[in-house]
C-alpha cells in the first residue's frame, strides 16, 4: 500500500539530480570561510532575498534564535504574534537562551495590528523592558500556512523605523509566501532587517536554513553561530542541494503543492461535517474542521492511517494536512475519497 504522507513538507527526500550536484562539489572548511559551496549558496540566498549577506545555518530554529540574540541583549522584549512559531515551538530558546521577554500580540491574519505594536511598546521608565524587536512570520505555520497582507508587513516596518525597532522575519515558507503573492522574495524581505529561509521543506534540501540581512549584521550572527554550535566543517555538499533548492525551477514548483493543497480543501468542503475555510487556504496547508463529523482529530488521524494516508491533528476537531513534492495529483484524489469512505 501506498502511504501518503501529508503530514509535514519536512519529509521531502532530495532528488536524484541533487544528490549527483551534491557529490561533485569542492569542499572546504568552512568554519574558516573555506566552503566554496557555501559560499556560493549565501551568495546566491543574499541577492534573492535582498540583503547584503546570508549565513548557512543547520536549522531554522538556530537561524531564528541567532536572529534574537543578534539583535537583542537579554532583558529585552520582543513583539511577536502569540501563535508565532519562535514562541511555540523553538522550545522556549528565546527565553532559555536569548533571555528575551516576548510581548505576544494576536493577529488572526497571521500578523499583529500595527495599533496593537503602538499599544505595546514600552515607555522608557525604570521598571520596564525595552521593547528592540519585533518578529513576524511568513507564511503562519500555526494559522495554517497563511499569507498576512504584505500591506501590513509595509506598515510595520515603517513604524519600527520611526521608533528604532529591528524587524526579523521567520520566513521558513517564505518562498511559498511569495508564490501566493505573485511577488519577488525579496519585495517581501524588504519589511525586515532580517530574514530566516528554510531550505529543508518544500524546497527539498535534507538540511539547512539561511539567515539573511545586512553586513554587519551578518558578522555578528556569524559569532552566535559558532557559539551555539553550528559552526559545521565541510558543508559543501549540503550547500549544493541548498543551490539546487533556490534554483528558480524548483521555488516555481511550490506552486504544485498550493494546487494540490486547494484541490484536497475543495474536496473535503463537499462532506457534511467537515469545514474548511477556503479563503484561508493560500499555500501548501489546510486546515480541516471535523466538529461534526463524529471524529475527534485524533480518532479521525488514526483511522486514516488504517487506509496510509497520515495527517497531523492540531487541536480536538482541527486536522492538519501539509503537501510536499512527495504527493501526487492522484495521492491527492485518491486521500478523497478515502475520507470519503470513512465519513
Ligand atoms: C520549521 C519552522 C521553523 C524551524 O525550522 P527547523 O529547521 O525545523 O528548526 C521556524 N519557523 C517556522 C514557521 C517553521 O515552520
């Protein structure tokens, strides 16, 4: 049986092709700037995202945490949309280890208002933490992938500008964001100082992340690298299936995944007790509703599983659904109709 796994874009194995690439490379190392693979990718990551230099990172989690501790001394706070990634799921790095405090603010766009960042600043007084950064996300993993209107990203910056504020983006599905967008990555890039991009999801690399930003910035978050441990020796192969990644053909390819991504939440909308909100389907997530179908998320994630197809529940009714490369049209069809089966 064929298992079709919709799960997380994390699965994507590489690609013949790539692993030929991978194998060819000059090598070097590059904890002394050695790498001429690596060099290549950061070269190539900075022009695309608009920044003056990027940074070869073995996650995105260590991407986003030397982003904080770049920009921030401890004590500091941090803006940030409640359900942001870097304050649910990066294991609580940015208090353990950036010793930040985080202002969560909630933006159902997958953004904070810009009333809500002006309410929240804090007034210089003794008592207080100084407010230095703020962090958006794009797209909204929680939110399901959502794209926030890149005229409130616009919005944001300019007043962080005015008051002094740095502005770092989690961009781990930055390149699905600018799909849905119709706009260069680096348009998007623009709104932040600083930019994490994810190499190891839909883009398909087995490893690695990219920090991005200005030079100096760079020098610094390079340290912090090398202090939490990525400081990683001959990289080259990794950084060839990360070339390979950001190819233009490959980041085109993304938008098979949003098709296929509409096709499932369009089906799904055709069975009773099942709710997918359609207008917030933007990139390769679907969020699912099943009050009312009878199943819990976690009762419903087992029993398709029974017929191979895996899901991820996110809450008691809530159903996460992620496409990849790894998924078909036909997979897509086929995890239909076996809901189908099971409603
Ligand atoms: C996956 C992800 C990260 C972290 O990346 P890892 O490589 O898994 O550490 C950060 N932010 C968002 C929004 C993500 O989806």
């Amino acid at each position: 049986m064929r298992v079709i796994d919709l799960r997380r874009d994390t699965i994507t194995l590489p690609t013949e092709t790539m692993k030929k690439f991978a194998f060819q490379v000059v090598l070097g190392d590059s904890v002394y700037g050695e790498d001429p693979t690596q060099r290549e990718l950061e070269e190539m990551a900075a022009s695309l995202l608009g920044k003056e230099r990027a940074l070869f990172l073995p996650s995105g989690t260590m991407g986003n945490l030397v982003a904080l501790l770049t920009h921030t001394r401890r004590g500091e706070e941090v803006i940030v949309e409640e359900n942001a990634h870097i304050v649910t799921s990066e294991t609580g790095g940015i208090g353990a280890i950036a010793g930040l405090n985080v202002k969560p603010l909630r933006g159902e766009d997958g953004a904070p208002e810009v009333e809500a960042i002006v309410q929240a600043l804090r007034p210089e007084n003794i008592h207080y933490p100084r407010t230095r950064l703020i962090c958006l996300e794009n797209t909204h993993y929680r939110y399901g992938g959502i794209v926030p209107p890149l005229e409130k990203f616009r919005a944001i910056k300019m007043f962080a500008e005015k008051r002094g504020l740095a502005v770092h983006l989690d961009g781990a599905r930055l390149f699905n964001a600018a799909i849905y967008l119709k706009r260069e990555a680096r348009e998007i890039c623009q709104y932040a100082d600083s930019v994490m991009v994810s190499l190891s999801k839909g883009l398909g690399a087995p490893v690695g992340s990219l920090l991005a930003g200005s030079r100096d910035f760079i020098v610094e978050a390079e340290r912090y690298r090398k202090m939490l441990g990525g400081g990683m020796r001959q990289t080259g192969w990794l950084c060839a299936c990360g070339i390979m990644a950001l190819s233009p053909e490959n980041i085109n390819r993304l938008q098979e995944d949003h098709y296929h991504a509409f096709l499932l939440a369009q089906g799904l909308t055709h069975f009773q007790g099942i709710h997918v909100d359609l207008s917030r389907v933007h990139t390769n997530f679907v969020l699912a509703n099943l009050e009312g179908s009878g199943y819990t998320a976690w009762a419903f994630a087992e029993k398709l599983k029974e017929k191979g197809v895996l899901v991820t529940p996110a809450g008691k009714f809530v159903v996460r659904f992620i496409t990849s490369k790894e998924v078909t049209r036909e997979d897509i069809l086929r995890t239909i109709e076996i809901i189908e089966e099971i409603i």
